[in-house]
C-alpha cells in the first residue's frame, strides 16, 4: 500500500498529520509526505519527505495577493474574514505546487492520498489518478468548508471540473468546541520533534508557571504579545516563561520572575504548567486542551479570533484582544479553578476519541487493500 500525504508548506499545517502518517507507516504502508518550506523541516524523518516547491517564497506570494485585495486583507488580519481570504491564499498556494505533488502521486504509483483542508493539490491527485482521498482535519474549522474555500480557487486556477468528495473525512475537533462533525473521530495527538531543550521545564515550579509562545507564522506589523505579558507579569507571583522570544523582547530588561527560552516541546512541557498565553493558532491550543492546560489567547488574524472565541465559550480559557492582557488575566489564567476544571475536561474527551492506529484499518480498505 502507498500512501501520499499532502500538506500546505507551513509547520503548523504538517504536525496534526504527522501522527496518522506514523500510524499509517507501522501498519505497514509506504507512506510519503508532500509539502515544502518549513513544513519539510517539520517532518520526522521516519517518513520519506518531498519538497513539492523548492524555490516557493510564501511571504512573498501571499503578501501579493493581499495588496490586490486590500478590504479582504483588512478583514483577515482581524480575525473576521470567514474562509474567502484562507480560499484564495491556499487555493492559489496549491495551484503552483500542483504539477509537482501529481508527478510525485504518479511516480510511486499512490493507492491512497491523505491530505489537509488547505491542501487542494492533494485533492487533485487523487481526482488524476482515480484512487480515495481522505480529508483530515487539523484545526477548529470544518473541513469540509474550508476544503470547499481553497479548492474552488485552486480548480479555477487549474482549469479543472469538478474534485470528486473525499472518500473519508477524519475530525479531530473536540465536539464540546464545536459541536457534532460528520466524519471518522480521530484523537488530536500533540507530536513534536526531538531537539535539545531546558529539561528543566518539565516539571512543576515552586510558583505557578505561565508559558508564553508566538506564531511560527510572521504577521504584517510589529508582534507585541510577549512584551505585553512580560510588562503585564511585572509584580504577580508568577514565574513566566517566554518561548522563542522575539526581537523586541531580547532588546528590554526582564522583570522579576519573567525569563526566556529556546524552542520548547509542548506535550512535554505543558503538563507541569499552570497555563499558557499564546497566539491562537490551532496546533498550540489543541495541544495544550489535550494536555488539560488553561490557556490565554490573544485574538488576531485568520481563524485566531475564531479560535479564542470558542475556547472561552467552552471555558477552558480566556480571549483577549490585542494589547489588553493585564496581570489580572495572568494570575486568572494559573490560578482559577473553574478554567483548570474545563481544559480537563476537554483533555478527558480528546482522550476517549479512537487513537489514529485505531483509525489507520478503515482508511486502508478504502483502498481495496
């Protein structure tokens, strides 16, 4: 059995694949991942990788589709753009790594092709070759809606009719986030590369410890979230910790109890915390829910607003808007029973869902194999 699996070049987009694609290679398939950019540093080098687009600039790409769209641009970097704006970025993404990700589909002859919402050139190869694609979620978001979104662009874009349905859609969203999905539950489980780090982090400290992590993706304009944690931590009795702290943060004195960090693995790292601030990416908040983690998101561009939104409704964490975090929502974030008692939870519901080796048989038989 050959299995291609196919993510949009950005790691926030390989990592929710790369537990099924494990799980699909110890059952036995030969199984290769197409993406590119910082998604190949992602990928664990149990699985075979293929840069899909090696001279793909990104920034500059969508910072060009962008300016032809100012209004759409507006709404994105608030938060409020629905999926016309993640449509046509990754639409437009998968139509240039198309030629690439269905010549790698043909070369080893693929029965199977996995691939994520925002990949519509996994779509693609399926549809060329005639074998089962399946959908798997990685984020908050239907997957179905934003599949819909990228892959109208990216078959206007290719001259294409229409992409058969997937043959399986995998869900990983906790229903008590969003509600009842179609789709095969699939467990969210946090993976991280091994690298060295400050071991130290994994386990608990005399005072409550707050982690604060940013985006792996650049945003327009100056980034202020870990300023603005370290300046509101200044006088709790908290011990901060900032993770890959930016520029703007290593130029500055520290206050007391706030220090920083290198890279930092997550699922290691997270269970000996109190809480974590971050950004709202998808792959950050799923793994610290799993993790039973409170957290503190700042809202902001793409589905980062969304993602705030339905954690604080759920009441495992806090929302907050963009410059507004206060010492107040730190010393709530590690010390308030009620949200501890909510991100747990969650973690309990994400822990009952069938794990992807449970997951891996059906989607084989689609396959006829």
């Amino acid at each position: 059995m050959r299995v291609l699996v196919v993510a949009s070049p950005l790691t926030g987009h390989v990592l929710p694949l790369v537990p099924l694609a494990l799980a699909l290679r110890a059952a036995g398939a030969e199984v290769v991942m197409a993406t590119a950019g910082d998604g190949m540093a992602a990928c664990p080098p149990q699985l075979s990788s293929v840069d899909v687009a090696p001279r793909l600039r990104l920034g500059p790409l969508f910072g060009s589709l962008m300016l032809r769209h100012p209004r759409l641009a507006r709404r994105e970097l608030d938060g409020r753009g629905g999926t016309a704006a993640v449509g046509l970025l990754f639409g437009t993404l998968g139509a240039r790594t198309a030629d690439r990700v269905v010549g790698l589909a043909r070369r080893m002859r693929a029965d199977l092709v996995v691939h994520e919402p925002l990949a519509p050139a996994g779509a693609e190869a399926a549809a060329r070759l005639g074998v089962p694609a399946v959908l798997v979620e990685g984020n908050l978001f239907d997957a179905g809606v934003l599949r819909t979104a990228a892959l109208d662009v990216h078959r206007r874009a290719r001259g294409l009719d229409d992409v058969p349905a997937p043959a399986a859609v995998v869900t990983t969203a906790p229903p008590s986030l969003v509600g009842a999905r179609e789709g095969r539950p699939m467990r969210f489980v946090p993976w991280t590369p091994e690298r060295p780090f400050d071991e130290r982090l994994t386990r608990p400290a005399d005072r409550p410890r707050v982690l604060v992590s940013r985006s792996t993706v650049a945003t327009p304009g100056r980034d202020r979230l870990m300023s603005d944690v370290a300046a509101a931590a200044a006088g709790t009795d908290l011990e901060v910790v900032l993770v890959r702290p930016d520029r703007l943060v290593q130029r500055r004195p520290l206050p007391p109890g706030v220090s920083t960090t290198d890279w930092l693995p997550f699922p290691r790292v997270l269970p000996a915390a109190a809480g974590v601030v971050h950004h709202g990416g998808a792959g950050t908040l799923l793994t610290a829910l799993a993790c039973g983690v409170p957290q503190l998101v700042v809202r902001g561009a793409g589905d980062r607003r969304t993602n705030a939104d339905l954690l604080a409704a759920r009441g495992a964490g806090i929302g907050v808007e963009p410059g507004e975090v206060t010492a107040a929502h730190l010393e709530r974030l590690a010390g308030d029973p009620a949200l501890s008692a909510a991100a747990r939870e969650v973690a309990d519901e994400i822990a009952a869902m069938p794990p992807p080796a449970d997951v891996v048989p059906d989607l084989l038989a689609l396959a006829g194999r």
